[in-house]
C-alpha cells in the first residue's frame, strides 16, 4: 500500500502550511508516521516552524495521544522541534491553528 505524502497528511491534520486540505482526516498513528517522515526530510524555514508548532500543540493539549503514538521516538521530536521553533510570534500563531485544526482530527 502506498502512503500519502506525509505533508499533505499533516496538513489535512492541522499543520498550518501552505497546502490545500485534501478532505481526508488522517488518524493520530497516521500523523505520527508523517510526522516522524516529515522530520527525517529535513524541513527548514517555514515548514519546520508549522511541524514544530504542530508537534507542540499536540504534545501539550493531547499529551496521552502523543506519547502512545510517537512512543520512544517523543523525546527526539520534542528536542527537534524546540530547536526549530525560532521565532515567539510566528510560533504562537501557528500553534493556535495548529491547535484549532488538531482539535478537528484527536
């Protein structure tokens, strides 16, 4: 079976980047397998910003859903999106749409 592109998976489940949403609502195993693709393609800029908004929101408000579902690998990611989570109010912004959307999809 082949995968969706992890980062319409993450956009379809709240990431705030610019793509369109595909209308298909990805479960919380699915987010974390293209989180932890979306993390090893090495995104910069503006897309490691949103991922790393995105993986904070769901941290912090679903903290349960995500320990089981990213289970060993949760520090690393926790550690990689605190490096790449650069500027305060682009961060609070995009984790509040993070936020917003994650609450659609857990």
């Amino acid at each position: 079976m082949h995968m969706r592109d992890p980062w319409q998976i993450l956009r379809d489940g709240g990431v705030p980047l610019a793509l369109p949403v595909s209308g298909t609502r990805p479960g919380a195993a699915e987010l974390a397998t293209a989180t932890r693709s979306a993390i090893t393609s090495r995104p910069a800029g503006r897309d490691a910003e949103a991922l790393a908004a995105f993986v904070f929101a769901w941290h912090h408000h679903w903290p349960d859903s995500f320990a089981t579902e990213l289970g060993g690998d949760a520090t690393e990611i926790i550690a990689w999106a605190t490096r790449h989570a650069c500027d305060d109010g682009r961060y609070l912004k995009l984790r509040r749409i993070a936020l917003e959307n994650l609450s659609r999809v857990l």
